[in-house]
C-alpha cells in the first residue's frame, strides 16, 4: 500500500488501520516499546512492516531493509527519502528531497550530483 504525505489519515485511528486491513491480508498491528504502532504483513514470502511514530513519520521496511516499490520509504512531513533494499536509489529524481530545498541524488547508495546522476541514468537506462 501507498501512503503519500498528502493522505489525511489519523494514524492512530480506525479508518487508518481498516484501509491497511483492506489491502493487506493477515496485517498484524502491533505497538513497540515507544508506543510507536507498526504493521507487519507477508506477501510472497517477503517480510514488510510500515512503522508509523508518534510524529507521524513513517518508514516502510522489506526483509528488515528501508524499502518502498511504490515511493520514498521514509516520509517526514514534507520530506522523503528514497530507499532501495537499504539503499538510498531514485531513479526518478532526488532520493533525499527536503523542506528546505536540498536535494540529493543517489543510484543504489551512491551519490551524485545532478548532472552526473542524469548522465548515468541515461547511461543505466539505455544499457538495460
């Protein structure tokens, strides 16, 4: 499931924990020592969680990793972050965009940037 930033969603509330309920068969929802909630769920035999803090700040995880097919894995607020199994990768644009306009552009961990991050995009995408 996508969660984007602009969902009004009160994350410690029922219409939160039903719309993860819908999407996510066998979700378990449990709190941990901060009394931060967490949602565990399994598809394919890949472990996910989506841990959501009293901030409202929320990570999604695969296999214990940072990680997020659909987009950033770690969202506060207004800023994200972009993680691939770990590793901080957009291929779309910046994997660390914040607030106050820093952006920073990363392929599988490795920084670049602006320029050379498009360049070698270029380069990744027209060698596939």
């Amino acid at each position: 499931m996508k969660i984007n930033k602009e969902d009004n969603y009160d994350y410690s509330g029922d219409e939160f924990e039903v719309s993860l309920k819908k999407k996510y068969r066998g979700l378990i929802i449990a709190k941990d020592a901060n009394n931060n909630l967490n949602y565990y769920y399994n598809e394919n035999n890949d472990y996910y969680k989506i841990k959501i803090d009293s901030a409202k700040n929320i990570k999604y995880y695969k296999n214990n990793k940072l990680h997020n097919d659909f987009g950033p894995a770690v969202i506060r607020g207004d800023n994200t972050e972009y993680y691939y199994e770990g590793k901080l990768h957009n291929t779309n644009g910046p994997a660390i965009d914040l607030t106050n306009g820093t952006k920073e552009f990363y392929l599988f961990g490795i920084n670049y940037n602006k320029y050379t991050f498009y360049k070698k995009l270029k380069y990744v995408q027209v060698k596939n």
